[in-house]
C-alpha cells in the first residue's frame, strides 16, 4: 500500500522559484508580486469553515495558498536585493577592468575546455571591500583561462569585463599578473583532488575518467566515445556528484558508526557531509542533495524520519533565497526533478514492476527518468530510450566505486602505494559503469526522436501525467482486488 506524501510545501517551493525565475531574468518582477500577494490575500479570506461532518480541505488549501504567497513575497523582496547588489559590484567591476586596473579573483572551479577555450569559475575579491565578502562577492565567469588553474587558486590578472543576460558577469583574461597557490582550507582540497587524479593516471582508460568522475565530479580526462555513450543511456549522473553520492557517503558513516548513538551519527554524517561538499566543489546539484541530507538527518535526530520531501521542498526554497540564479540552473532543476519523483513515484512505479529488490531499482530510476524527461527536451530533442535499465544495473557499482575513489584522496598524500591500489580497485566498478554505458548506447533505437521546443514539453508532460495518473489508479485497484 502507498501511503501519502506531504507536499504542503510544493506550492511555496514552486512560487519562490517562479518568482526568482522571473526576477533574474525578465523586468516583470513587481508585476508578479502584486499577483502574488492578491493571491496570498484571497487565501488569507478564502472560508474554512466547515460542516464536521466533512472534510477540512478547504483549511488546508487557504493556508497552503497565504504560505506560499508570502514565500514567493519574501523571495521576490530577496531576489531584488541580490539584483540591486550585483549591479553595484557589476558597475565596479566593469569600471576598474575599463580603466586598466587587474582583478583579483578566487576561482571556485577547475579550468574546462569549451567551445571558446578554457574557462572556469571564480569570484572577484578586492581589497578596498568595495565587492563585498563571502556570499556577497561578485560571481565571474573566466574566459581565456590556464589549462593548469585549480578550484581555490587566486589570480590577479588584466581583463576585459562585461554584464551579460540574468545579470552575469564575464571576464575575459587579457594577462596574467600574478598567481597565487590555495591556502588554508582550500590547499587540503586541492591535495585531495590531486590525490584521485594521481592514483588513477596510470588506470585503463575509462578508470582515469571515471574515478575521478565519481568521486569529485571531475571527468575531463573520460573518452569521447564513453562520454557520449553515457549521455545517450543517461547515466551522466554518476558523475555529476549529486544526491546518489551524498546517499552513499552518509550511508557509509551510518555504518562505520552503527553501534554508537544517535546523536554520534547525525553529528559524524553531517560533518562527513561537510568535508564532502568541500572536497567535491559545492555545485547546484552538490549544495541541493547536501541540503537536503543535512535536514533529513536533524529530522532523524529529532525522530521524525518521514519528511524527505518536506526536507526537499525546503532546501529549495532556503537556496533559492540564499542564490535566486539556481532558479536558471538546469542542473539544479534536474537534481531536484529526479530526487522528487523517487520520493513520490518510485514505490509506485516499483509496486507495478513487481516485488523485490530488482522491481524496487526500475521503480527509482524509471521515476527520476520520467520526472527529468521534460527538463532534458530543452536541450536535446531526444529521449534516451534504454536509460532504465542502464541505470539499474550501474547504479549498484555507483556505491563502491565512489567510496573507494573518495579514501583512494585521503590516502595518497600518507599512504600513495594503498592510495593507487585502491583506485585500481575503484576502477573495476567504474568499468562495469563503463561496459553498462556502451553496450546500451549501442543498441538500436537508443536516442528516441522527439518533438523540439515548447511543443515537445508540453506534449511529453501531458503523456508523463496521463501515465502516472494511470499507474497510480492501477495499483490502487490491484490493492483493492488483493
């Protein structure tokens, strides 16, 4: 039997998104908020009361409306600040590269190829204070960058600065006038992730890229032609370090600390967590599933385990309001897409495939396919047509690969012969992942054609909800006949 599921916050988290949508990338922000707040007000005078005899839906529904309203108010009022702030930074940025001053900027990425050259990650510092400290500090994107630049390298260097669309800043690298090495907490990172790389240099092809993949998201040294395969079978995931990762590195400590009690766990998990999230880089993705996770385990302390998706929808709306421009993120989207459908459809979908082990697997991964489908069709007018049980039989490899990938970087700067070993060890997962991606990508038919633009969406969202409600009302009549 299915139980239900609370999503008393689904139309706060979608209201704060919408509005951080519209605020970071259109001028219609105020508009909406006076929509926002007549609806918060019809809900405010919406009647509750009700014969006792009947269902108090109409309580519920008033008070979902005025809490999601004035969600959506605070994260409007929030979203114009940020904007009114970068713009200050934006102007001071601008002027100082057109006046021939050099930036200094804190990458926050390790450089990547692209379609203009190596770019990464960074944001600007500036001695006078003038751009603000921590999550203040103006976020740039570095065209023309090193091949060699590091996640918590710093660098001073001449540019040419500009403002594009949703109030993005780009920095175009002219020269380079000093470069500075992490310090602090950001050298121990960078001694970890150069760890995982060493150990694994020496591995067969597909190791060296997915090693590192799996454990800090860095597959730049992955072949083309399993980097395509992967992206045709939908298991890109696997690398993309997200709520899978997180889910194996807490579930690990739980073990490690099983016989201890409660509160030792939740408080060795959550700084488990923490290091993670350091070490990894914390990406849209990263940050969303570490978010999530953090507030299942203090529900887990506090002994209410049940609140996955309210811990969900509560992540969103607290990050969107720490960084509206995750609204525009497509990674954040599908992280988000996939981890709510395992959370409200998986054990549907599970109990149609079946019992057991292997009908629970197609459960979780045909929901977090179903649920992404619409987000991916803005990019890439196909659907992968074998990423179901691709994923169900890689997905198991995903658990020891990634955490002896993770204690191959603790070990190398103590123990680097133990530290390759275990990478070698690592790889042999990561190449059952490997195997998984081509053998499926191979088969015919697997990218399914699709309709482009809006008219795909919608056509495949109206398909998705006429087969959910489908399922839903089959195991429902299955439960009643049993």
């Amino acid at each position: 039997m299915i139980g239900p599921v609370d999503i008393r916050l689904a139309p706060a988290a979608l209201g704060a998104w919408i509005v951080c949508f519209i605020g970071v990338t259109t001028p219609y922000l105020p508009v909406v908020l006076a929509a926002v707040t007549i609806v918060g007000i019809g809900g405010l005078v919406w009647p509750r009361g009700r014969p006792r005899h009947r269902v108090q839906w109409r309580g519920w529904v008033s008070y979902t409306l005025l809490a999601a309203s004035c969600v959506s108010v605070v994260a409007g009022t929030i979203t114009t600040l940020h904007i009114q702030h970068r713009k200050s930074l934006t102007d001071v940025v601008v002027d100082s590269a057109e006046q021939g001053s050099p930036l200094l900027i804190r990458l926050t990425s390790d450089a990547r190829e692209g379609a203009r050259g190596f770019g990464t990650h960074g944001v600007v510092l500036d001695d006078q204070s003038r751009l603000g400290a921590g999550w203040l500090a103006l976020p740039v994107y570095v065209m023309n960058a090193q091949p060699d630049w590091r996640a918590g390298e710093t660098v001073l260097l001449h540019a040419h600065a500009y403002e594009v669309d949703d109030h993005r800043v780009i920095v175009s690298a002219t020269a380079v006038v000093h470069h500075d090495q992490p310090q602090g907490i950001y050298a121990l990172v960078g001694i970890l992730r150069d760890g995982v790389r060493e150990s694994s240099k020496h591995l067969a092809p597909q190791a060296r890229g997915l090693v590192p993949g799996v454990s800090i998201g860095d597959d730049r040294r992955l072949p083309a032609h399993i980097d395509e395969a992967m992206r045709t079978t939908s298991l890109t995931h696997l690398t993309a370090v997200s709520g899978a990762h997180v889910g194996v590195v807490v579930g690990t400590t739980m073990v490690v600390l099983g016989r201890t009690p409660r509160s030792v766990r939740v408080a060795g998990s959550l700084t488990v967590l923490l290091l993670m999230v350091i070490v990894v880089l914390p990406t849209p993705s990263v940050v969303r599933a570490a978010g999530m996770g953090a507030m299942t385990l203090v529900a887990m302390l506090r002994r209410r385990p049940r609140v996955a998706l309210s811990a969900l929808f509560a992540t969103v709306i607290g990050l969107l309001l720490h960084d509206p421009w995750l609204a525009t993120s497509i990674g954040f989207g599908l992280s988000v897409a996939a981890t709510t459908g395992i959370l409200t459809t998986s054990r549907v979908i599970g109990s149609l495939l079946g019992q057991g082990a292997l009908a629970r697997a197609g459960g979780v991964a045909l929901a977090a396919q179903l649920w992404c489908a619409p987000l991916l069709l803005t990019f890439d007018s196909s659907l992968a047509t074998y990423s179901v049980p691709a994923n169900i039989l890689a997905v198991p490899a995903l658990a020891p690969s990634t955490v002896l990938s993770l204690a191959s970087a603790v070990a190398f700067p103590l123990m680097p012969t133990v530290s390759v070993w275990l990478a070698k060890i690592a790889g042999l997962f990561t190449g059952w992942i490997a195997t998984c991606a081509t053998v499926f990508a191979d088969l015919p038919g697997a990218a399914l054609p699709w309709l482009e633009g809006p008219v795909g969406v919608i056509n495949l969202v109206g398909w998705l909800v006429v087969g959910i409600w489908f399922a839903v009302w089959l195991n429902r009549k299955r439960t009643w006949q049993a």
